[in-house]
C-alpha cells in the first residue's frame, strides 16, 4: 500500500518519532511504498533513503533561549503564500499518487491537505497561558484542532496517561523509536549525564552555561548537539542515531522541554532536567504532562542559579528513579503504526490482491 508522511523539518523531535512509526508501518506492510514530504532538517535527513517530496520552508528562528512571535512572524512574511503553494503542491501530488493514507505532523497547512490524518503531541488540557504570546500560540494551534475535528480528520495523540480515545482523537502509548529491550548499552559512557537539545539552537546558550560549571560536579557529561571542550564532558555536535544506546547506559538527562526527548528519557526510566523554551507552549504543555515524573528548571538561570538547579537535581536521582520505576508503559509507535496500516487497507485507492 502506498503512504504520504508530511514531516515538519525544525529540529529532530519531530521526524525521528514519524520515522519510528514509518519503520513499524514496513514491518507490518512488506511492500509499503513510503513517500516523506518535508523541507530543511527532515528534507535532508530522509532524501538518500525515500522518494521525497520537498515542500517551501517555514523558518523557525532557533537561536537564544527564547521563542520570539515577532521574529517567527518577519522571519515567515511569506508564511500563508508558502503554505499556500504547499496545499497546492501535495494535494497535486496525492492525485497522482494515489496513496492509501497521509500522515502529517504539526503543519498546520495540512489541514487542507486531501486525506490528511495527523500525528500530534501538543494536547490543550495542559497548556498555562501566562501572557499574550502564549496565548496567540494557543488560539492558532487549537484552532487547528477544531478544524480537523470539523473535517472529519484523525488526531492520533500520544500520551503519558492512559486516555480513552474522543471521537477523532487517538490515543496512544508514548511514541519510541525503540524500547529499552532492543537497544545495545555502551558500557563506555555508564553513568555519565547526557546534556542535549533535540537538534535545536535555542539550547545552546544553556549548553555553554552548562559546561562553563561541569568541573565543579564529579560527574561526566556527554553534550549532543554542542561539541564541549571542558575536562569532564564530551560533546558531538551532528545528529547521532545512536542516541538511544547512550541513553541506555547514562545515569540521567539534561534537556530541553522537547516531547520526542522527554518521552524517550522517562520511558528509559532515566530521570530528566528539562527546561523549556521560554514562550514556546507546546514544551510548556510538555513539561506540564510529564512534570511529576521529570524536574522542570529555568532556561534563563544564571550559571549560579544553574548549579544549584542541578545539584539539587543530581541529589534527587534516587528518589526520581524510584518514581519512574513505577511507571507501566507501552509503546505507542505500534498502536499507531497498526491504527494506520488498517486505514490504508480500508483505503478506496487500494489495489485489491
């Protein structure tokens, strides 16, 4: 059967969670024909392994510590013309191509995209609204969700919480790349402290601060995403698959308020420091999901405020293990995986035999 994924290219949360679920999808389905639409990081990151279809880019203005709406706004002054070329462009293509089910993340273009289906995390129960911007964020992102449930689309929504599933909404386990099970250990970087960002320039400023104080802790850190030079901590500054495996052998995790990052690290039952984006309310809604199992710090700490955030954070390991060791997961990547997979067989496009 033939399937259209639309993946948004900020950062990797996104994509590694839809590339997840593809690998599911052609496990279930042998001879899955898989096309990925994207633009930037998820253009680059998928064009040597699918056929792909590149979309006009919406800029996302990651640097700093903080989410700005009028600079996302003059960095995207073409933002309604391109989403505009990008509904013409994919509903084209779908013609075409005659696939069995579409897929897309947070895109908001989507919506008026023949077919589309979406894979979503953001969830309107646990976002605070503290000032103007977060609430602009608010009322344009849930009124993506009124239009897919007036239109009739599928909302699959993993979550940390068991929920039952409400009209288009489906709920799922948290969304792994892979379990704990099937990953490798590398016995090399037991116990160290992963510091990452998912991809993100917005963390670097606090990856600095962080390595600027890590030889006052008698700890080792690994950074992803930024290459520290400090005598205790190693950094990779490029993307790395392996991540998991690193994730496997450490002691606990240092992030941003990212739900891709977050998801893997409480499932890997490794207690995290998160600290979102200030202004960004899907990590704000992140933390707020997963806060009595993770520990939420301030991105604007000064490195004294920093260390102590963190030395306190490093004290409570124990307790936070205890907490997470409680948690009953399941992975959500193969209830969605299925969901889809038994769509696409009910699809009209579909060639019998």
């Amino acid at each position: 059967m033939k399937y259209l994924f639309i993946i948004t290219g900020i950062a990797y949360g996104h994509l590694t969670r839809e590339e997840s679920i593809i690998e599911r999808i052609k496990e279930l389905d042998k001879k899955a024909e898989i096309v990925i639409a994207g633009y930037e990081t998820s253009y680059k990151y998928f064009k040597n392994n699918y056929r792909i279809l590149r979309l006009n880019s919406i800029m996302f203005p990651d640097s700093g510590f903080k989410f700005r709406m009028t600079r996302f706004v003059y960095k995207n002054y073409n933002f309604i013309s391109n989403s505009i070329k990008n509904i013409i462009l994919v509903n084209r293509f779908i013609k075409e191509f005659k696939p069995d089910f579409v897929a897309s993340d947070l895109e908001p273009f989507a919506l008026f995209v023949r077919q589309s289906n979406f894979i979503w995390n953001y969830k309107p129960k646990y976002s605070k609204i503290e000032n103007i911007t977060l609430m602009i964020q608010k009322i344009f992102i849930e009124s993506g969700y009124v239009i897919a449930r007036i239109l009739g689309k599928s909302i699959m929504l993993p979550s940390l919480k068991k929920e039952k599933n409400d009209k288009n909404y489906i709920y799922s386990g948290l969304i792994l790349r892979k379990t704990p099970d099937e990953v490798k250990a590398l016995e090399k970087y037991k116990d160290f402290i992963i510091v990452m960002t998912g991809g993100s320039k917005y963390g670097l400023s606090l990856m600095k601060k962080i390595e600027n104080i890590s030889e006052k802790f008698n700890e080792k850190f690994i950074f992803f995403g930024y290459k520290c030079r400090s005598r205790n901590c190693i950094g990779y500054k490029e993307f790395k698959k392996d991540y998991l495996s690193y994730l496997k052998s450490c002691k606990a995790v240092i992030s941003l308020g990212g739900y891709s990052g977050i998801s893997e690290s409480v499932f890997f039952k490794k207690p995290n420091l998160a600290f979102p984006i200030e202004n960004l309310l899907e990590q704000y809604a992140s933390v707020e999901e997963f806060k009595d199992y993770i520990e939420i710090g301030d991105i604007e700490s000064s490195e004294e405020e920093l260390y102590n955030k963190i030395k306190e954070f490093l004290n409570n390991i124990p307790k936070m293990k205890k907490k997470l060791n409680t948690l009953k997961l399941s992975n959500g990547t193969d209830d969605i995986a299925r969901f889809i997979f038994e769509k696409a067989k009910l699809s009209p496009n579909k060639i019998p035999g």
